[in-house]
C-alpha cells in the first residue's frame, strides 16, 4: 500500500469516484484507488475535503498533517485498529510448533 504525500501548495485532496485526487486550479495532479491508499500525509499547504476523510477513515487508512521540514502535527487515526488480529494469528502460529517450523524454513 501506497503512502500518498501531498505536498504541492494550493492543491486539494478530493474523492472522484472510489479514487483518491490531487488538483490544483481544477486540474487533476495525481489520482489513486483508494485500495491502494495506506496513508496519507498532507503538508500544511494542502487542502482535504471532509468527503475524502470521511471514505479514508471508514476504509482504516491514517490522514498525517505535516510542516514542510517533515515533522508531523498531528494524525488522525481509524477507530479500527486490524493489528490486534493479525498480532494474534502471529502467536497462534508461534505456538504451534509445526507451523513455526514450516515458516522458519520458508524464510
């Protein structure tokens, strides 16, 4: 997944059908499926639109807001935290020594 960084000043981040679009003075900069989205990080020129936080957020995908110099501001995070499944299969499949074994061979 792809983490999309807009950093083009005056440009607006905006939902155009299931895609992610960058546009600036009404010209598509960059556009992405929000499918391929796995975070975003807006430096502090950029604009997002409630619409396009809204689709963000219900699909689990982190906004980051950003000064030019990289340091970030704040975030905003999906209430749907998936790790914690994915952590627990990790120790179901650390426990089962067959499993562990099969992995540890694979890599």
């Amino acid at each position: 997944m792809k983490t999309i960084y807009v950093y083009e000043t005056g440009s607006v981040v905006k939902k155009l059908s299931e895609r992610l679009a960058i546009v600036k003075d009404g010209v598509t900069l960059y556009s992405e499926p929000f499918i391929n989205v796995g975070a975003v990080a807006l430096l502090e020129q950029a604009q997002v639109s409630s619409q396009v936080m809204v689709t963000l957020l219900e699909s689990g995908i982190p906004v980051f807001f950003m000064k030019k110099s990289g340091r970030i501001i704040g975030a905003i995070h999906p209430n749907v935290d998936r790790g914690i499944f994915l952590r627990l299969a990790q120790y179901d499949a650390w426990k089962d020594e067959t499993k562990r074994c099969q992995i540890a061979q694979s890599i």
